[in-house]
C-alpha cells in the first residue's frame, strides 16, 4: 500500500471520501440503492465498470406526458466532454423509442448546470424556465398591515372567499385572469377552464373587491406534487397596486393559524407579477429549473 500526497486528480474522489464521513445522506442514499439494485430491475443505465461508473441515466414515462420519456443525466466530472453523454442520450432515444414515445425531457436547475453536458449538443433545447420555493409560515408575520389600510383608503376591501365558492363572479373573474397564466407544460399544468372545490383550501381563500367590483383572488390549491400551491389572480386593470400581495399575505396568515408550515410556491418564471408578489410577503424562491426537450 502506497501513501502520497493528493493530486489535483484525486479531487472529485476525495470529495467522495469526505461525503462519506462528513454528510450522513451519503450513507442512506448510497444503501438505499445498493438494497434497490440488489432486489429489483431498474431504470437506471450505467456507463463504466462495476464499482467506477462514469455516468448514470434515469427513466421515467410518467402518464400525464403520454409522448415523452423523463430522463436525468448524471455524469462523473472527470467525464463531462469525453463519448459518456452521448453514449446515454443514444441510450435514452433507444428506450423512448421501444416505449413508443417521441421525445426526451430533461429538466436541470440553473445553478447546476455548470455540472451538466452541452445539452444543445446533445440535440436538447430549452422549452421553458419555472421557479420553485415557497412561504415558511412559521415565525412568519405579515407584512402588509399597513399596505392594507392604504388600500382600503383608496376604495378596495378583502374578504374570506369560501362564502363565494359558487358566485357567478368568481368564475368570470377566474376566466377572464386564466389565460394571463403561463402554461410550461408538463411541469406546471394547465389552468382548468372552471373553479374547482376538491383541490382548493377555500377556508384559506381570500377576495379582493373594489367596491362592489371583484378584482382579485388568493387560494392554495393541491399540486401534482402534493404540496399546497399559492394560487394568484388579479384582473390586469388592478396589478401594480399591491392588491395580490395583500391577498397572498392575507392567505398566509389563514394558513398559519391552520397549523400550516408552510406553502409551497411554483410557476413560470415569465410570471413577473406573481414572482414579485411573492417575494414582496418574504417567500423564498429557488434558482429557476430549465426544461429541455429533444425528439427521438
């Protein structure tokens, strides 16, 4: 046995070694897979030799994109230019094709993509940028007392929804807003054409009126993910005002004396005016996630 000092090409397997004692996911993470891989076939492919694999591909066909294969690539960094990417994606045109399926989808955080392949390269290209996060309730106060007052002022009241689930104003107002929605297929679904009450925390749900007028709505609503979602609507002629911070501040503090930690938050990050709102009543927003597409 040879002891050494380190070379810089020892670095990413020292930093293995160091996960290893350091971060104690490490450990769970690598035994999960081990007993997975041991049990069960997998949809996993490997590039390399047992023990040193130079990259990984996932696969998922999930039902609600019935045309795409869901893929992650996953390479070791020492391999990043060399044929183990596009060994994969041959890989993974192979799978989707067998499957019936006619394009690839990849999905890579922005600030990981400097661990990523040249993914235009790769026949990949952008289709879209969303934003992921979300409100901490806990501890949370609200920020918007005093936004409130001057609203109020000016001729505009807030009012808790659920009296209103079926008010023929509510939907035309739900139709009027809907197609502002950015829609970044599959990650964010697109919006329903009606108010619906089975996904929808209308106990948590607020209106906004200018006077007799409705202007705005706030709702969480269930995801595809399981998570609460913040839901925002105001009509074009009210935004700019601070009206949806209100309303997003006024669901928040319903959710936290529900007992709610927290509300998570998502959408296109096209959507200025939501992403403003949100950050404005202190939601914590993520580094956007960049879809990629590519046909087999």
């Amino acid at each position: 046995m040879i002891t050494r000092s380190p070379e810089p090409a020892d670095a990413y397997a020292a930093a293995l070694l160091l996960n290893s004692t350091q971060e104690p996911h490490f450990h769970t993470t690598a035994a999960r897979l081990r007993t997975t891989w041991e049990r069960h076939p997998t949809r996993i492919l490997v590039v390399g030799e047992p023990g040193q694999p130079r990259g990984l591909l996932t696969l998922w066909a999930p039902e609600f994109h019935p045309t795409h294969l869901w893929i992650g690539l996953h390479l070791h960094p020492d391999h990043r230019a060399d044929d183990t990417a596009p060994t994969l994606m041959h890989a993974a045109r192979d799978a989707a094709r067998a499957q019936g399926l006619t394009h690839l989808w990849l999905s890579v955080r922005e600030d990981y993509l400097s661990t990523a392949p040249d993914l235009p390269t790769l026949g990949l290209h952008e289709v879209h940028r969303t934003f992921g996060g979300g409100l901490h309730l806990r501890g949370w106060t609200d920020p918007t007392l005093d936004l409130r007052q001057e609203l109020e002022a000016r001729g505009y009241h807030f009012t808790p929804a659920q009296p209103h689930a079926d008010d023929p104003r509510l939907h035309d107002l739900y139709a009027r807003t809907r197609d502002h929605k950015v829609t970044a297929a599959p990650t964010i679904p697109e919006a329903s054409p009606t108010l619906t009450g089975e996904d929808s925390l209308w106990d948590a749900a607020y209106l906004a009126w200018h006077g007799e007028t409705l202007v705005g709505l706030s709702l969480p609503e269930r995801s595809r993910l399981d998570a609460w979602n913040a839901v925002l609507t105001v009509t074009p002629e009210h935004r700019r005002q601070g009206v949806g911070r209100a309303l997003l501040a006024l669901t928040a503090r319903a959710l936290q004396n529900q007992g709610i930690t927290f509300l998570n938050t998502a959408g296109s990050a096209a959507d200025r005016a939501y992403l403003r709102a949100l950050r404005q009543v202190g939601a914590n927003i993520e580094p956007d996630w960049i879809a990629w597409e590519g046909s087999c």
